[in-house]
C-alpha cells in the first residue's frame, strides 16, 4: 500500500483535552501505517468577509495541510448537545475556495469522525450536526464504525489522562477502518 497522509482536527484548544489525547493516541495506533499530522488551528482568526482575501497566514496554512492530505479525522467534544464553535468557524473558513479558480479544499476528501465526553451522549449528537455540516461541503463521510466514548471517566487513570480502559479496541477498530475507507476511494 502507498504512504497516506491523515491530518487530524481536535475541536477543542483546551491543554489537556481527552479528544485531543484521544486524536494522538489514534496517531500511535497509525504508526507507519500514514503519515498523521494534528493540525494546530489555534491562530485561525474569527472568520470575517472583509478579511477572507487574501487569506490570512493560519488560514493558508491549514487549508494547504488539508487540501495535501487524503483523509481527515475529526475529533470533537460535544458542547451543548452541537460541536464547539471553534470547529465551526475552521470549517466555515476551508468551506471557501482558496481563490476564484480553487475550489473549497473538503471537497470529495474522506472523513472520519470520533469524540469523548464525560456525560452520557458519547458525542453522538454533535457528532450528528457535525456530519451534517460536512456532508452538505461533499466530505466523503466513513458513517460507520464512528466512535462515541461516553462516561470519559471512566476511561482516565488517577490524574486524569486518558487511558482508555475499555474504549481502546474501538479506536484501534475505527483507525483501522478509516486507512481502508481512504485507500477505498
Ligand atoms: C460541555 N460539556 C458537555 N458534555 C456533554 O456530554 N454534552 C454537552 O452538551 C456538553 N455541553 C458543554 C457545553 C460547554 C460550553 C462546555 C464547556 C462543556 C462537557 C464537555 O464534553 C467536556 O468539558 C469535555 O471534556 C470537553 O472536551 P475536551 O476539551 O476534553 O476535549
């Protein structure tokens, strides 16, 4: 099999995040599998029409790891039953064309989508919204197996790091599936 190159999108900046720490914990069970970049979006302005060109530098540069990469994963919290607002203003910003002769840079790209809670929902209902949103920008969404950690923890030792107690073969399944879905297309 050729070499792919994942690109991983966390919606949440917050340090010590579990979607976050479950994103690089998919990137170790990748190993050599693929290439696996966790983009860092963190500089990425609120989107603005009078900013849009030319496209400010954060936005340049993860549109270009977007647009290079074969697949996308998502991993995104849930807040307030939707996925933050930080994902939404990224996808808002890639969902336009790098230039009048561009086009918008999700377009056709494979999708995967996974996310962790503390609460009951597992993220299923953002998870839900978010794969709205993307297929409606012609992402080509892997709609099965997508992971819903609930009860977050219970998958964290005692300082509160991720350590996946009974979630990691659903991960380890869901990566494993999304390299074939991408070498699929
Ligand atoms: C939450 N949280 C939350 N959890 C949930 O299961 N369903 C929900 O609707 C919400 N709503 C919500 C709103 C807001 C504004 C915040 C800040 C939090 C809890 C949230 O899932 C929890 O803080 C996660 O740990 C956030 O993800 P990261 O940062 O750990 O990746």
């Amino acid at each position: 099999m050729q070499t792919i190159k994942i690109a991983t999108i966390v919606g949440s900046l917050r340090k010590n995040s579990l979607n976050r720490q479950l994103a690089l914990e998919a990137g170790r069970i990748v190993g050599d599998r693929a290439a696996f970049e966790l983009l860092d979006y963190s500089d990425v302005p609120l989107f603005n029409q009078d900013i849009e060109y030319p496209a400010p530098n954060a936005v340049s540069r993860v549109r270009n790891a977007v647009k290079s990469a074969d697949g996308i994963c998502f991993f995104t919290p849930e807040y307030n039953h939707f996925f933050p607002g930080i994902l939404k203003n990224l996808i808002d910003w890639l969902s336009r064309p790098m230039s009048e002769s561009a086009p918008q840079v999700l377009n056709g790209k494979p999708a995967a989508v996974s996310g962790i809670t503390p609460g009951m929902s597992g993220t299923v209902v953002a998870q839900d919204h978010f794969v709205t949103l993307i297929s409606f920008l012609n992402m080509k969404v892997m709609n099965q197996p997508r992971l819903t950690i609930p009860n977050a923890n219970h998958q964290t030792d005692e300082s509160g790091c991720l350590a996946l107690t009974t979630h990691l073969p659903f991960l380890e399944k869901q990566t494993q599936e999304f390299i074939r879905f991408i070498h699929e297309q």
